[in-house]
C-alpha cells in the first residue's frame, strides 16, 4: 500500500474529518446538554417551552410536565416540549 492508491481518497477523508469536527461532535454535544437539562427539571423550576409558553413546574413525571402559567390555569405538556430553564438573573430583565 502506497500513496499513490490512497491519493485521490486523501481529500474526501479530510473533507470527513472537517465535517465531523463541525457539524456532528457540536450536534452531539447540544444533544447531550439538552437530555441531562430534561433529566434534571424538578418542581418549582421556571421554564420555557418550545411554543414560547413561560411556567412552573407543578408536576412531573417520565414523560408529561404539568405548568402553572397563571393563577388557577395549570397546562400540560410532553417533557420534551421544555425549551430551557428560566434562571434566576434571566428573571429580572
């Protein structure tokens, strides 16, 4: 084996190796920052949905995260539709 039969693959392994370092490792990382956020939501965290719906957390389970979005009007929603969580400093601007 030499350079001569791995020559014209050269290109195409480097353009490989660009795209895994810009596109698939940063997508699995966002991946993984997202699924331990959705695995560490509690009661009482303030939250954001993916529809832009601002909450509470009153209830939780496996899959289904009941919101206090005003008083009196609790709203049900599948655990993956939270966005982020809301942090104390977000709060105050």
């Amino acid at each position: 084996m030499n350079f001569e039969t791995i020559g014209p693959f050269v290109p195409l392994i480097l353009l490989f190796v660009v795209f895994y370092f810009l596109l698939i490792r940063p997508q699995k990382k966002q991946q993984k920052n997202r699924k331990e956020m959705l695995s560490n939501l509690k009661k009482g965290d303030r939250v954001v949905t993916i529809g832009g719906i601002y909450g509470l957390i009153k209830e939780i389970d496996e899959n289904a995260i009941a919101l206090r979005v005003a008083e009196n009007m609790n709203l049900k929603f599948a655990r993956a539709a939270i966005d982020r969580v809301i942090e104390d400093e977000e709060e105050e601007n």
